[in-house]
C-alpha cells in the first residue's frame, strides 16, 4: 500500500468513486455500496462538489450529500479519508481564492466534517492567478479545513509552475494527482509528462475513468452492445479495432486467473509507475467484488508485457 503524505496513512489499492451517488444509486444502494468498499478494507472515497449536476433535476453536491449521510449513520469516518474538489460547481467555478473558501465550506457542510483529507483542484483555472489559487488552497490547510492539497486535470507545466509558487511562497505543497488514465488513454499520462512530474515530487497518483466508462469491463463488444446505451458517447472513441483488442488481451489473462476483465485492467494500472491506486465506482454492491480482487491481482511481467503492448497500439 501507498502512504499518503501529510495525512500519514496508507491508502488501499483501489479509491471508491463517488459519482454514482445520488444519481445512478439511490442513497440505499450508496450507502450498501459504501459499507461493502469499507468492510474489505477500502479507507479512500473520492468525490466533487459538482457530482452530479449534470442530471436532470441536480445542482450539484448530490454525492457529497449522500456520502455525508452515510458517515453520519455508520459512525465509519475513523475508517476512511474523504477526497473531493473544487471549480467546477455551478454555483462556485473556478479558483479564485473567494471561491476555492466559499466551495470548501459548503463541501464540508455537505459532508458533515470539520475538515477534508483531500481537497482537488478540480480543472486549472487559467483565469486566476496561479499564485492566488495555491495560496487559498494554503489558507485552508492551515485553517484546518484540509489536510491535503491534490491536483486534477493540471498540466505538467502548470503542476510545476504550483511547485514552484508554493516552494517560492512556503505554501503547502500538493501530494496528490488525480489524471485520466486507462488501458486505453494512456498518452495523457505517459507522454505528456504528468508521469515524470509525478515522480520528481513523489506525488501519489489517483487515476480516474480508470475503466475507460465500463469499456475496460468487456461489456462493449458489438456496435448492438454499445446503441442507446446511457455511456455511448463516452465509450465511442475506444469502440475501435484497437481497443476490442485490449479487451481480448484481458479475457485472455481474466481467464487465467479466474477474475473479470475490470478486475486486469485495475491490476495493470496498480504496477504503472506512481500509482497509488486507481478510482473505480460500483453502481450497485454486485459490480464491487471485480473492482476489489484487483488489490489481490498480481499480475506477472509477460501479463504486463502483452498489455503494455496491445493498449499501445490504441491511437497509435
């Protein structure tokens, strides 16, 4: 397991997503979701004030509400660190320091905590000054509100550049990086330089739609599969001969093994450099045993080796 600094905790191999909450699962299924993740030993629930107002009749902070709920019913927040963030709420986009303060607040409200263990910024705000963002992120460490500081959808230049403002300002540094990745979106991460920024400041990365939206779990294998499906859009760009071949390549090793293709494709990205454990949600308690053996897969170096090769091949 990874430890995460300044939290000073190890973090299971596998972060429940939360954006399911409160939007595809009832807050039931939510909650026996939440309650099967933390009983294998899961301690990571990563969420965003935004979740989910993009569906019809939300405004955000569905999930936050949802998962708050459900700490205060368990009596479970001993077990587990809450991740969620800022900029992207209708009501508080961006980040300015006004904003990042008004967003952590209602966030916290929401979740029923005096402080956040991890706090995103969720998309770079190019708007505001760098230097006005890393110093309100800074302000609420040290108003106790957040324990630590992440970075989401950030270039590697603009990741430095906070580096550098934080090491010039003594402001709290960022420990945490939360990218698109995948089997089969992997340029992002690899060539864009995200990978190499990670490990120059051993920051703990957190990788999301680390199922490509359901397409790593093998559930898209004809064009009658993907029609009408609620993800269709999202799933498209990886619906090529390319990408059915890395789904092959994991029925294969998923075979051998006796697991489900999810559960290779989450094994993979825990050997992937700087990889502390990727993010997956589970609509339903049934979808969350293929997600968790992936903490228990050991996938061997010629199992690496032919996955590392075919999903090379996607976008090539």
């Amino acid at each position: 397991m990874t430890r995460l600094r300044t939290v000073d905790q190890e973090i299971f191999p596998l972060v429940l997503g939360g954006n399911t909450f409160g939007w595809t699962s009832d807050e039931r299924t939510s909650d026996q979701v939440l309650d099967a993740y933390v009983d294998a030993g899961g301690n990571l629930i990563d969420t965003a004030d935004v979740y989910s107002a993009w569906a019809p009749g939300h405004s955000g902070g569905e999930s936050e509400i949802v998962l708050g709920r459900w700490l205060a019913r368990s009596g479970r927040r001993d077990q587990v660190l809450v991740a969620t963030k800022v900029s992207q709420h209708p009501q508080y986009p961006g980040l300015s320091a006004k904003n990042v303060e008004a967003a952590a607040d209602e966030s916290l409200l929401r979740l029923g905590l005096d402080v956040i263990d991890l706090y995103y910024a969720h998309f770079d705000d190019k708007d505001t000054p760098l230097e006005e963002t890393a110093a309100a992120f800074d302000h609420l460490v040290k108003e106790g509100k957040v324990r630590a500081i992440g970075l989401s959808n950030y270039s590697s230049d603009r990741i430095r550049e906070w580096f550098s403002i934080a090491r010039r300002d003594g402001l709290a540094l960022p420990v945490a990086l939360e990218p698109q990745y995948n089997l089969v979106y992997r340029r992002s991460y690899e060539k864009d330089g995200l990978m190499q920024v990670a490990q120059e400041e051993d920051l703990c990365v957190f990788p999301y739609f680390a199922l490509a939206s359901g397409f790593l779990t093998g559930k898209y294998r004809t064009e009658d599969d993907l029609k009408g499906r609620q993800r269709e859009g999202m799933v498209r760009d990886f619906f090529t001969r390319a990408g059915l071949d890395v789904v092959s390549a994991m029925d294969s090793i998923a075979k051998a093994h006796g697991v489900e293709p999810a559960t290779v494709a989450l094994a993979w990205l825990n050997r992937r450099p700087q990889i502390a454990a990727p993010i997956a949600s589970a609509r339903t308690p049934a979808q969350l045993p293929a997600l968790l053996a992936a903490a228990k897969l050991e996938l061997g170096d010629d199992e690496m080796s032919t996955l590392d090769e075919v999903s090379a091949r996607v976008g090539a």
